[in-house]
C-alpha cells in the first residue's frame, strides 16, 4: 500500500508541476496587447516604408517628409496606436532614411519572413530602421 502513495503523490508532483510550466508560458493580457500594439507598429511601418519605395522608384530620391509622401500618394498614414503622434521620419541622403517608432518589448523575426516581418527585429523603447531604397532602374531603349 506504501507504493501506491508514492505513485499517487509522485503522479500528483508531476501534474502539478506540468500545470504550473503551462501557466508560466501563458502571456497576460497585458502582455498580449502590448504585442498587438508592438505587431501594429510594425505594420504600419512597413505601409509607410512601401509608399517611400514608390515615391522613390518615381521621383528617384525620398520624399523630403511624411506629409510630401502623403501628397503624392493622397493618403494620410498611420499613426502609432497608443500615442496618435505621428511616426518619425528622417531623411539621411537621396535614397536613406530611417523610420522610428517606439517598442514596448524587443521583437525577433525569423530569418525566412520578409515585409512587415523586416520591420520585427529591434530593440525594446525607441529604435530606428535605417533604410535604403534600391537604385532606380533604368527603361531600355526600345530597339
């Protein structure tokens, strides 16, 4: 009978321990909308940073701002989710820029994703992407 207790507490250790592992993986909600509003920044930015790539592919050079960019495009971006302020946006030369924001927790993209994922990979607080867009290419000449 002795070994049939210490099945039984042995069983109840392990299943307790289970449970508390699962928990301790759950996030709080808390937690959790600080990633949707972190996964919204990093969309948005990527919105932005395609209407730049246009801007560029047809004025070869980056608009001189957010609102030059929204001209051209006759839209108005997005606006961080928790703050309303627009997001930073600093010429570096004809074809750099750097597109900030700022990030509750760090985020990690896995090597394979690409678009809004290129935006995933940095640092908790304020953090900037320094970008540059692909040289313009050149019509051919029919012929």
């Amino acid at each position: 009978m002795k070994v049939r207790g210490w099945t039984t507490a042995a069983f109840a250790l392990v299943a307790g321990l289970a449970v508390v592992a699962a928990l301790m993986h759950v996030d709080s909600p808390w937690q959790e909308r600080r990633q949707r509003v972190d996964q919204a920044r990093e969309q948005d930015l990527q919105q932005i940073d395609a209407a730049i790539l246009s801007y560029h592919g047809n004025h070869d050079a980056v608009p001189a701002s957010l609102d030059e960019l929204s001209r051209y495009t006759h839209i108005s971006y997005p606006r961080d989710p928790e703050t309303n302020a627009s997001y930073r946006y600093e010429v570096v030369g004809r074809s750099s820029y750097r597109l900030c924001s700022t990030f509750y927790d760090a985020g990690t993209a896995s090597p394979q994703d690409y678009g809004a994922a290129a935006f995933a990979t940095h640092l908790a607080g304020d953090y900037c992407f320094a970008l540059v867009a692909p040289p313009r290419v050149a019509p051919r000449a029919a012929g």
